[in-house]
C-alpha cells in the first residue's frame, strides 16, 4: 500500500462545530452552499459536533459556528457547553444576532398561547391538556439571541447569511484577520 505521510512540519488543523437551537436550518444549508470549496477547507480544518457529520458529541474546538435563538431550557444548556468547548464562538444568522422569526413570540405570553394551540383551538379533543412530559424542554419565556447568554466573538448576519459570506469569514479567520465582511456580502433575504 503506498500510503502518503502528512510532512512532519504540517501545522495542525484547526477544530470546528456548528450546531443549530431554535430556527430553521437555514445557515447550515448556506453554509453548504460553498459547494466544492468544503474541499479546499477541509485542507485546513476537521469537524468536530456539526449536522453535518452527525457527530453529537463536542470536543475542544478552534471555532464554534452556532445558527438558531434561545427558545427553551435545552437550547440553553446546548449554547453554554458548546460555548465552554469552542475558543471562538461566531453567531450566524438573524436567529442567533437577533432572535429572528422565533423571536416574534416575545410579544404573547407564552402560556397562554400553548394553552389556545393545545386546548382551545378548534379540532382539539375534548379535555387536552399542554404536554408536560418531563423530558420535553422547558418554554422560555421569551426567545433570545445568543449573546444574551454567553459571550459571542464575532456575528455574522443575514437570513441566511451567503456561502460567500461564510467563505470570507473562514478564509479571514484562517489567515489569523480580525474578520470583516464587506456590505456586499451582508443581506437579508
């Protein structure tokens, strides 16, 4: 088997995990969208607790891409070991910078509305109740970004943000540059 050694002076590569709370997904999937170029960053990096392997579990990480807000006890709890493990934590997308679409809760109480959907709405049986299994995550009261509970590095926003922004963020922090994205990349839509 000719087998191809890595040169004994290859630097590390450094170590990143994404990880989604509540939202939509959407910045994995933009993410993804740098197409081919996932190769060309796999020269510099391995994934550590990401969708994207199904790896579960985190580790010691260089950086943390997290997308999604704070709406429950176990986003929470996700956020601060995710934020213990990762040397640079990056919030993107709007649900992590700003809370997002989730976030449009925060003007109904919560109970009330959980009661309406699971009690009062028509087409419900009679004598439902809202779920209270113990191992369903609590309700925050409110949903929140990200840097509201722990403390974030850098943001990178945008509904989703694009592959290209991505692409400049990880090129930048890479090259060990303080990241900066031009407007160009920023977008909301």
């Amino acid at each position: 088997m000719n087998r191809k050694s890595p040169p004994l002076h290859a630097p590390r590569k450094r170590r990143l995990a994404t990880v989604s709370l509540a939202g939509c997904f959407g910045c994995h999937m933009s993410f993804l969208d740098i197409d081919e170029r996932l190769l060309d960053l796999l020269e510099y990096i391995e994934f550590d607790r990401t969708p994207l392997t199904d790896i579960k579990t985190i580790g010691r990480c260089d950086l943390g891409i997290i997308e999604g807000g704070l709406c429950n006890a176990e986003n929470v709890q996700v956020l601060r070991e995710f934020r213990a493990h990762c040397k640079t934590l990056v919030a993107v997308g709007a649900c992590a910078v700003n809370g997002g679409l989730p976030a449009q809760r925060n003007q109904h109480d919560v109970g009330l509305l959980l009661r309406d959907v699971y009690c009062t709405q028509t087409g419900v049986s009679k004598g439902s109740r809202v779920p209270s299994d113990p191992e369903l995550p609590l309700p925050l009261n409110r949903v929140h970004p990200v840097h509201e509970v722990v403390q974030v590095d850098h943001f990178l926003p945008g509904c989703p943000p694009s592959a290209d922004a991505f692409w400049a963020f990880l090129n930048d922090w890479l090259a060990g540059r303080t990241p900066q994205l031009p407007t160009a990349l920023i977008r909301y839509d």
